[in-house]
C-alpha cells in the first residue's frame, strides 16, 4: 500500500495520477458514476473532454471523498491507504481551501 507521511510526498503528478485512477473507477460503476454526473451536472462527453484538467480531478477527488464507502472502495481497488485521496486532494488545485469537516 502506498502511504507517504505527509501531504509534502504528493506532488501535483502523483496527485493527479490518483485522481485520475480515481475517475476510472468511478468509470467502472455506473451508479457511482451517474452519482458523480448528476452532483456536478456534467453529461458525459463534458467529464470525457474535461477528464485531463486538474480542477476537475479534484473534483472526482471531492465526490469521492463525501462518503466513506466511496474512499474505501476506490483505495481497496487501488491498494491505496485510505487517507490518500484527501492528502492528493489537498494538491490540487482548490484543495488548500477545501475543509474536511
């Protein structure tokens, strides 16, 4: 499992590289999937052509982290500490304002 210390391990790369692991799984779920749609009001060829841009990265990074389920099951799949997607989150772009709570 990965699992660096501290937010300073994840680059923007590696945080892109997980949100975008991230949105494949999502892609992989048609329920989840429509969830992520219908929350950010994107049709599908909107997330196709937007799924490179790191703001809406985040964005997957933020539906996913809404509910425990969704951060375990994308960590599970990805063999990933479940405190990954949050410390990735905060890499990207409107992540240093995002409250956790």
């Amino acid at each position: 499992m990965h699992n660096p210390k501290d937010n300073n391990k994840f680059g923007r790369q590696m945080a892109e590289t997980i949100a975008a692991q991230a949105l494949a799984w999502l892609a992989g779920d048609p329920e989840n999937l429509n969830g992520f749609l219908a929350l950010s009001g994107l049709s599908p060829g909107e997330l196709m052509a937007q799924a490179g841009d790191a703001r809406m990265l985040g964005a997957v990074l933020d539906f996913i982290l809404t509910e425990d389920r969704l951060v375990i099951g994308f960590c599970d799949s990805a063999a990933l500490a479940y405190t990954v997607p949050q410390m990735a989150r905060a890499a990207l772009p409107g992540g240093e304002i995002y409250h956790w709570t």
